[in-house]
C-alpha cells in the first residue's frame, strides 16, 4: 500500500461513490457505464454478501476514496469471484492480496482443500489484464453482454404449440418451480447453478430492480419447463430492460421457446417505453446460446474476460 492511505471494510452507504467512481473508470475504455448505481447498490445489499468481511475501501491520506474491491463467495465456499477498482497499481496488488486471503479464510470454514478465485477484466483494460497475469492469473472464458436496440414498436409473439405462459411468480409453489427449472437447465455448470431456493429467493427480494412480477413461466403439460428473470437493472443507465436469467431445461429443448422468450421479453420491454434489451452470456456455455443471441439481433457491446487462479488452502 503506499505510504499515508489506509483501507477499511466496506459499507453499504459506499455504494454510490463506488459506482460513480466504476462508472469513470469503464466509461473511459467503453464510452459508457459498466455498472448502474442500483446494480452496485443491490449487489452490496445482497444477503450473500457481507461488507464488513467481503469487501474493503482504500483511502488516500486526505480519506477520499482510492480504491475498493469486493469477494463474493459460492454458498459452498469453492468459488470466489472478486471486483477490484483503482488506477494505481499497488492499490490493486493490494485488494487482489486481501480477496485472496479472504478467499482461503471462505474455503477453510467449508472445509475445503482449494478454492477457485475469479476476477473479471473488460477486454480492453490492459492495465488490469496485466495486473492480474502477474499475479498468476490465466485466461478461463469470456462473458459477452449482449443488446438490441429497438427501431420501433415490438409485436408479441405467439406461444409454441401447447405450451402455457405464466405471468410473475407471486407465490411460493410458483417461485420454486421457476427455481427448479433454473436448477435442472445450469446442472453441470457450477458457475452458473443458481443459489439453494431460501437464498435465492432472498437475493432477490433485497434488489430494488426486481419485481416477482418480472419472472415468467413456459409450461408444457402442466408442468415448468422454461423461465426468464428479468428486472431493471440497466433501466436508469441505457434504458434498456435486462434478463437476468433465461432457462430452458434439457427435455424441452429445441421447441423454440428459447427464441419465444427473448422475443416476448424484447415485446414487454419496448411496450415499457425501453430503447432496447440486454442480457450476459458465457460464451462457454455448453448449449448454442451465443448463436441464439445473435439469431435474434442481439450483438455483442460489452465482453469481459474471467481471469482465474486456483489457490490450495
């Protein structure tokens, strides 16, 4: 750390410095704002983080703000994906040192024998890539924000034969089953395997950008076989909707209702008034889920690559 700045946990009223100051930082490289305010603020708010052992603020020797960085850990301690922010090199070593050792201490308490540390680095931020390579770090897969824009009024599409649309999940059977579907659809991919059902539903009760209102349901013969998860996270930065998570389960692929949902969210979302939809995509992905985006007009204005570094407990 350099002489005179210190570091401290982080706070929940962080939230919006740390935004304005990542909304600097990638607005330099992008032309535009990686993070809304309301996804840092939701993300720091989110039950399964917890600031005052999950993240730190760096302060320069006048106390303003030089630095942050956030290590959210898998519910069964085997992943820790870390958020690091500052224009000074020692300041980043520094919080990338500190997630680490947090990481060991989350792999530990699981009684585990390595845990998977993962940073995420926008493509072009040479600075941070660097960093991170010499740390240790090697290049595991790319995450892709895909976007459409609208060029005028979306007409909503026809549901596939036989299937049955639900709209919202404002009860419990209907929230679980939604998570069931996400569950069985991600199976095999632990990055993406959603929370246990408590956990999930909790997360998302604390986001001010979701609505239960915003998760939709596909049935074929009574029971849940697709959902999309949408909320509002990029309404106030891009004016666009956002779906959060799109699944459809093994058994009920290849009947179009991937393609049906993103069309009936893009509907919703232009009949709200919204410029556009955007959603993320690992382009590792074992199902053909880049090819689908684009299939439909969505391209690519965001990629992030994952750094990842195995540390042994």
């Amino acid at each position: 750390m350099p002489a005179g700045y210190t570091a401290r946990p982080m706070r929940l009223d962080d939230a919006a410095t740390i935004a304005e100051r990542s909304g600097a930082y990638t607005r330099a490289l992008l032309g535009f704002a990686k993070h809304s305010p309301e996804d840092v603020a939701n993300y720091l708010g989110d039950p399964g983080f917890h600031p005052t052992t999950d993240g730190w603020v760096v302060l320069d020797p006048d106390c303003r703000f030089a630095g942050s960085a956030t290590a959210m850990s898998s519910g069964d301690g085997s992943r820790v994906n870390v958020e690091a922010l500052s224009e000074t090199p020692a300041i980043v070593t520094w919080l990338l040192d500190r997630a680490a050792r947090r990481a060991v201490e989350v792999a530990q308490a699981a009684g585990r024998t390595d845990v998977l540390m993962s940073v995420a680095v926008i493509r072009q931020d040479e600075f941070l890539r660097g960093i991170v390579s010499a740390r240790g770090f090697e290049l595991g897969t790319s995450v892709h924000r895909m976007r459409i824009t609208f060029d005028g009024p979306v007409p909503a599409p026809a549901a596939p034969d036989g299937a049955v649309v639900r709209r919202g999940a404002l009860d419990e059977p209907s929230r679980r089953a939604a998570h069931a579907v996400l569950i069985e659809a991600f199976r095999g991919q632990p990055s993406a395997l959603p929370r246990p059902f408590e956990e999930w539903a909790a997360s998302r009760e604390s986001r001010s950008t979701f609505d239960w209102s915003q998760l939709t349901t596909v049935e074929l013969d009574g029971q849940a076989v697709a959902v999309t998860e949408c909320n509002d996270n990029f309404v106030s930065t891009d004016n666009c909707g956002y779906i959060g998570r799109l699944a459809v389960v093994p058994s009920a692929r290849g009947r179009g209702l991937a393609k049906f949902l993103l069309h009936d969210a893009f509907a919703v979302d232009a009949a709200a008034g919204r410029s556009g939809t955007i959603l993320h995509v690992d382009s590792s992905n074992p199902t053909p889920a880049v090819a689908l985006y684009t299939g439909v007009g969505m391209r690519p204005d965001l990629i992030s690559d994952i750094w990842r570094r195995t540390i042994t407990v």
